[in-house]
C-alpha cells in the first residue's frame, strides 16, 4: 500500500511536469469491490499536452518507482488516455472529454484530494 501511495505521488508528479491541471486523486481502498486503489484523474490543453504527460507519467514512474503501465489505451487520437499501473489508474483527459465523463463523480464514497495547479 505505501509503495501504492507513493507511485500516486510520483504520477501527480509526472503530471506536474508538463503542466497537467485540475489533478484529482481518487482513493478506492476502502470501496470493496473496487477495480484499483486510486484513479488519478488530469487534463490537458491539446492532444499533444495529453500526450506529453502520457509520456512524462510513463517516465516519472519508470524512473523514479519502476514500475511501467500493463496498457495504455487512447494515445492514437490523445482525447483521453488511459493509463493502467494495476493499482493505481490514470486518465489524461481534454476538458470537454473529462466534462462529459465525469468519472470523479462515479464513487461518491471515495476519498477524492484536489491538487492544486502550479502555475
């Protein structure tokens, strides 16, 4: 779980990079049932920023806990990337695509932490 806790860290980082917004952690440990632990949930400006932090989340984790993602869906058209580490699930979205899903409001259960912007 703490090496769980600190890939999250490491994939906000990830985001960070490359100027990721509106970073939301969604905490599924207590949801049984659950398909992971934690979603990590961004936007990017354009599909080239998604696919920069694609790209940045990839190399953070690599580098900086090991670990690589089992798959990663959606880079041909970079709308919304899904990234998935088991555990731990990522999705860089454009603003009109993660305003459609809303997927933070899919467990209303969860623990969700906002991540303010860097700018």
């Amino acid at each position: 779980m703490v090496k769980t806790k600190e890939l999250v860290d490491t994939i906000v980082k990830g985001i960070q990079e490359k100027k990721g917004q509106k970073i939301v952690v969604v905490d599924m440990t207590e949801m049984e049932g659950a398909i992971c632990q934690y979603f990590v949930i961004c936007q990017g400006n354009s599909p080239s920023q998604v696919d920069a932090i694609t790209d940045s989340i990839e190399e953070f984790a690599r580098v900086h806990s090991g670990e690589k993602p089992l798959r990663i869906v959606g880079r041909e058209r970079s709308l919304w990337v899904a990234m998935d580490y088991a555990d731990v699930i990522v999705h860089i979205f454009l603003p009109e695509m993660r305003d459609y899903y809303h997927l933070e409001n899919l467990w209303e259960d969860a623990k969700i932490t906002e991540i303010p912007d860097l700018d």
